[in-house]
C-alpha cells in the first residue's frame, strides 16, 4: 500500500501535529548540548520564506522525539471535484517539507560525526497528521506533558525544552521568537494573564485526568520551579535516564494520531 503524500495529510485546516521517532534503542536528544543544538538547527531553518506557508506554534523536545505543533498558511479549493464537494482543500506543504528537511539534516550530519556514527536518526519519515477542528490546544498540551508522564519531572514548568512556560507563564527564550500565538489559545481571555491561567488550568486538569495530579492547583507555581527556556548544552541532563523518557508515546513509532 503507497504511503500518503505529505499534502495527503491535510485536508480542512492545515493545523498540523509534527512527530518522529528515533531509531529504537537511540537517545539523540539526551544531553543538554544536543537538545540546545537541535533546537537551534530547527530555529536557523524556520526562515522568513517558510514562515511565508507555514506558521509554528509549540514543541517539545524529548530525549528520542519531538513534538511540534502548527498550521499550513496557504491553500485554495480541491482541484478534485468529489473532494471539492465535500468541503476539502488542497495545502501548499512545500514550506513545511523545507523546514522539517534544512534543520533535520542540519542536527543529523553535526550528530553522526560528533559521535562517529552514519546513516539516519528517524526510524520513520516524520508523521504531520491534520489535528481535528478545536483540537489544537489539547494536542499542544499533549506535548506538554510527555516530559511528566516519563517522570523526567513532576510539572511541566520544571521542563526546559518546550513551549510550555511562554503559553503558561509568558517566558520568552530564544526559541519561542518565532512562534505565532494560535487563535484558539487567544480565545482563552481578554488579557494574557488571563490565558495563561486558563492554559495552566487545562493543563493541570488534564494532569489530574491521567492521575497526574491529586487536584487542580488555583494559582499560580512557585516561580522558583519556572524555567525560563533550554540550557546553554553545559548542564547535566535534566530528568530520569534515558530508557524511561519515552512520554506518552511510549518510545515506539506510533500511527498518526487524529
């Protein structure tokens, strides 16, 4: 059976959640160096001609995947008529193969030579499945709480290398420059102090859902357990070893998930 094309993703709002997996038993993103220069490989090739198609609005990066959320930009009515019918439409998805390809390439070729090792880091081709109308926000704190349920840390806060403290806390690092703010995240409240309880609100009860969390925290953490953004690469690693930073995905590549 022929694989989908990534533009066979993407059928009514372009809104995208981007995964891929590491090569079984292969922890990339383990040390705070190389979590810091993925990160920055995925930033350098977030140029101005892909933001043209596409727009980026959370990630999470766990020691062997990340998570990426985001929306195609352009589209226009299907070119097939049944599939015109039915309300479908045809995404420009050049500007995301671009990104995922430039920083991809970018992080494996300085990680195979920084360890004397060949070939490719992903088991698979990354996965971009069309995230549901009104889904975005719980795919994105999906990403949020991968780093919980592996037990690398107790709160999202405590977790350097997501999206979560910029939509949570308003921290800003070098990585969340260039994120746009969803809609659906701004719908939350008037203010932004307002959204980011909202958003810490979601995320705690989703916590508690999954048996997380005894009860849902009314305000604010400690500001001692927010961390600002991702280290500088010379710290040790944050978190549980390795073999149990799997997160909700549970280490292995999974189907898209809708």
């Amino acid at each position: 059976m022929a694989r989908k094309t990534r533009k066979e993703w993407f059928k009514k709002n372009g809104v995208f959640h981007l995964f891929w997996q590491a090569m079984k038993g292969e922890w990339p993103f383990d040390t705070p160096l190389e979590q810091k220069l993925f990160l920055d490989a995925m930033d350098e090739a977030l140029t101005e001609v892909v933001q043209d198609s596409m727009e980026l609005f959370s990630f999470c990066l766990m020691s062997s995947h990340p998570h990426n959320t985001g929306r195609l930009k352009n589209f226009e009515p299907s070119s097939d008529p049944d599939k015109a019918e039915r309300g479908e439409l045809d995404f420009e998805t050049e500007g995301l193969s671009q990104w995922m390809k430039a920083g991809h390439q970018r992080f494996a070729t300085g990680f195979n030579t920084r360890h004397d090792r060949r070939g490719k880091l992903a088991s698979d081709r990354a996965k971009t499945p069309e995230i549901k109308e009104g889904g975005l926000l719980g795919k994105m704190i999906y990403g949020d709480l991968n780093p919980v349920v592996a037990g690398m840390v107790s709160r999202p806060e405590q977790y350097r290398c997501s999206s979560y403290n910029f939509y949570a806390h308003g921290k800003r690092s070098k990585y969340t420059e260039k994120l746009t703010i969803p809609e659906e995240y701004l719908a939350l409240g008037d203010t932004p102090e307002q959204r980011r309880r909202e958003y810490r609100k979601l995320v705690y009860r989703e916590m508690k859902d999954l048996g997380l969390l005894e009860d849902v925290p009314e305000g604010p953490p400690d500001p001692a357990d927010v961390e600002s953004g991702p280290s500088d690469g010379n710290e040790t690693v944050q978190g549980a070893s390795s073999s149990s930073q799997s997160g909700l995905d549970g280490g292995e590549v999974g189907t898209p998930i809708e």
